[in-house]
C-alpha cells in the first residue's frame, strides 16, 4: 500500500474512532442525567442554550470537555502514541506496522459501531426513522378553537409543577407523600383521574406546547428546509407562528397574558414561544435580578426559589385582580416552578427531612405552591378566577435521577393536576392526555368553545368526543397519528 493510502486510511480510522468515542460519551451523559429522549427534543432544547439560568454554566461547561475536548484528547493521544511506536519500530529495523493492525482496526470499529448505536437508541432515532413510512397528518385533525360564547369569562391562572408527576403519591415510590399540604389546599377542587404525557412529549416545552397549543411539539427539522444551523445557532425569530394557543385566544378575547418562571426564558426559547403567542410580559430570572432578589435565592444552574417565585406570584396575583376590579381586565397568569428540577438542588428555606433528598425538595416546592392557593382562596380571588395546577411532564428517569429505579419500568405514571372554576368545576372525562388541557384550559376560563375542540384535543369537561376528533381514533392509530411527522403541516406551523 502506498504512503498515501496508507495515511488516508490511518486519518479515516481515527476520525472514525473519535466521532464513536464523542457518541458514546454523548449517550452516556444524556442517559445518566435525562433517560432516552426523542431528537426534536435535542433540538429544540439546544435552540438558545443559555449557561445563565438555562441549565448554567457548569453543565454547559461538562459537556463541552466530556463530548468536545475529551474524544479529541483521547484519539490523539492514542494517535500519537501509535506514530511513536511505529517510528521506533523503524529505527529498530523491525517490520513497518500495520496501519493499526487488527487488534486496533476491530478497536476502531467497534467503538465507532458502539458509539453509533448508543447515540441512536438514546435519541430514539430508529422511531424518527420508522416515522417517515408513517402516512398519518396532523393537519387532517388539528382544529383551531372557535370561541361560541364568552359571556361566562372570568380570569384564569395557570400554574406549572416542574416535573409534577401524580405517581410521587404512591409510598412504594417516596417515603412522604409531598403533595400533600397541597391536596388539602385543594381538596374542593376537581381533578383528571388520569392525566397522561402525550406519545413523544416529556420536556418543558412540550409540556407547555401541549397544553397551551393542544399540538406535540416537533418539526423543527421539516421547517428548517436547510436552515437548521441557522435555527439552532440563535437564528430562530418566531416560535410555531401558525398555531393557535392559549395566550392567542385569550388576547383575542381581551385578556391580559402574564407569565413566571424561575429560570431564564431565553433558554429553550421559551420567551420567543409566549410572546409570539399572546403574552405580553415574561418575567424570569433577568427581571427579578432587576427587582433585587439575592444571589442566594438562585441556584446557578436554573435561578430564582419556588419560595421567592411564590412570593412574587402573589404579588402579580394581587396586581391583576386589584386592576380587574377597578377596570374589568379580564387576566391570564402562568406560573412555572423550578425547585424540583434535577439535578437536586435544595434552597436555605427547605430542610432535609427525608433519605431521598427529593422528596423533600418536593414538599418544599408544593407547600410554597400551597401557599399561593391558600392566598387566592383568602383574598376570595377564587371566585372570580379558575385555577389549574399541573406538571409540565413526567419526572425524567436518568440513570443519576432521583427515583429512577421507582418510576423506570412503571407503565401508570401520571401527571398531578387540581382544577378550580368559579361557580362549580365539571366533572371531567376520566383520562386525557396533555394535548387536551388546550380546550380545558380555555372552559376553565369560561370560554365556551365548540364541541370542546383545540389542537388536537378535547376539553376534558367535554361529555363525548366529537366523530372527526383523533381521540375518536384507536389508541394505536392515534398514538400513530402523535408520532407521524406530518412534514408539511409543521412547516407551515413553523412559518416556513
């Protein structure tokens, strides 16, 4: 073999075995901290990264020696390792080596095969693929909500439970239940019996794209058409422009949309979402460092405490029912906690009073949630506005997450959820997924919408599901339908 074929293929080999070394570590991180995800999920969590209250500088950091620095590190030490031991060799007179010799070369290929493999199970990229066979369309079901009547409307608060999973309840999983001051708070209130993620959800944002959109949120790859670097990079300037959502409708309707969170609404583009979609104020972490909250009520990788975020949640509360009162402004408040976001993390004002450091980061977060009902129902606000209180997901099941081995292999996990409306809450259906808290949302705030459709979804006070609903589908042919990639619609959704 020539000198060039030789260093050709010498240069194939070790690019291949850094690129199955830098998967293999990337799967591996992702599986400790997260569990399997889906790859709209990679994607759309890598849009607007922020190492400022976006998951902080340290993760950012980790990843960037554990999946950039390390595999490169690594190949060329062995590289150069291998170059000095054939170069001796030579000045020996023995036999010029192989390229790698066959022990290497099977090293070579079986770290790039492992590598692959790990990357693309963790990612569930097989699914992405089978999905392409799938011929279901979204756009043959989503429905855009139509506002009947609005006499009834009254204002509306919305409040999210970071990782607010019902099965937590259950003693087989913690030693203490944590919901449970806030299950007292609200044992008048209704609730889903089985409120379900959606097939494909489990984040955040398709938490809040869900049950503000009624639609999965994926098809950041279909939009893009080429432009996904761009995208990623920071470029996005519009979040899902052509859906429907809670703020949208409720502007529509005269309401004045504000949302809250601890962390820093840039991450994700979580801010770009809510403002394109009816909000027109979104505090995070930036403005409460603007009010003066102290250094010491944040942690560095998320922001601001449920404590302090409670606190500044009752403040909002009282400001927007004082303005509704003196001028009729019909209000929209979500509230978003962070307390128990992972990796555990537990503020000065909770104590740890149990082995798994979680549960009582849990009870913390939900008494200081405890304590914005309790004010509502005191102020006698909950006669004048619905309150809806749920999980944005299930709580992810890394290898290194609390509960893990708990919740891992459980097949009824489901998300927590209390539901007050003024003047008597319906009864409701007894299992919905999260695409149908849409609707839900929107009744809860007395607006009837016909036959109960939003999204993809139906109102879970609705008593029977219309004939052209999905939910009307069989449950393979709907989750069929949930996984499908539905190309064009998403373009179009996405303003493509």
């Amino acid at each position: 073999m020539s000198r060039t074929l030789r260093a050709a293929a010498s240069t194939i080999a070790w690019v291949l075995f850094w690129a199955g070394l830098t998967l293999l570590i990337a799967s591996l991180g992702i599986r400790v901290f997260y569990g399997k995800i889906s790859l709209d999920q990679l994607l759309l969590n890598l849009i607007a990264v922020q190492t400022d209250g976006g998951g902080g500088a340290g993760l950012v950091w980790a990843a960037i020696i554990a999946i950039g620095v390390l595999p490169i590190a690594a190949t060329l030490a062995l590289a150069f390792g291998r170059r000095r031991r054939v170069r001796r060799a030579a000045r020996a007179g023995r036999p010029r080596a192989r390229i790698l010799g066959p022990v290497g070369m099977l090293a070579t290929v079986a770290v790039a095969c492992a590598g692959s493999f790990a990357f693309a199970t963790t990612i569930k990229l097989p699914d992405y693929v089978r999905s392409a066979a799938n011929t279901a369309d979204i756009g043959d079901y989503y429905v855009a909500p139509r506002v009947a009547d609005a006499s009834g409307a009254h204002n509306v608060v919305v409040i999210y439970l970071e990782s607010g999973e019902e099965t937590l309840e259950d003693p087989a999983v913690t030693e203490v239940n944590p919901y449970e001051r806030l299950n007292e708070a609200t044992a008048d209130f209704g609730s889903i019996d089985e409120l379900t993620q959606y097939a494909g959800g489990g984040w955040t944002m398709a938490g809040l794209v869900s049950t503000q959109c009624g639609l999965p949120l994926k098809g950041i790859v279909a939009a893009s058409r080429g432009e996904i670097i761009d995208d990623l990079s920071g470029g996005l300037t519009s979040y899902l422009p052509g859906a429907s959502c809670v703020g949208d409708v409720l502007a529509e309707a005269g309401y004045r949309n504000v949302f809250m969170g601890g962390a820093n609404a840039a991450f994700a583009a979580k801010g770009l979402f809510l403002s394109d979609h009816g909000y027109g104020a979104e505090l995070d972490l930036l403005h409460w460092r603007e009010l003066g909250e102290a250094e010491a009520d944040m942690r560095s990788d998320w922001g601001l405490s449920d404590e302090r975020l409670m606190a500044r949640a009752i403040e909002q509360v009282d400001a927007l029912h004082d303005d509704y009162e003196s001028t009729g402004q019909l209000f929209n408040l979500g509230v978003l906690t962070l307390d128990t976001h992972e990796p555990a993390h537990a503020y000065d004002y909770c104590p740890i009073e149990t082995e798994e450091e979680m549960t009582s980061i849990y009870a913390c977060s939900m008494d200081q949630v405890t304590g914005l009902v309790e004010h509502m129902r005191e102020a006698s606000y909950l006669d004048d506005t619905a309150l809806v209180i749920m999980g944005d997901h299930l709580k992810q099941t890394g290898i290194a997450a609390a509960f893990h081995a708990e919740l891992a292999d459980r097949t009824d996990r489901t998300i927590y959820n209390r539901i007050w409306v003024p003047g008597g809450t319906p009864a409701t259906r007894g299992s919905v997924d999260q695409l149908s808290m849409y609707g839900t949302i929107l009744e809860a705030a007395g607006l009837h919408i016909g036959g109960g459709a939003a999204g993809l979804g139906v109102s879970a006070f609705a008593e029977r599901i219309p004939d052209a609903s999905p939910l009307a589908l069989s449950s393979s042919r709907y989750r069929a339908l949930l996984t499908s990639r539905s190309d064009d619609f998403y373009e179009a959704a996405w303003g493509h």
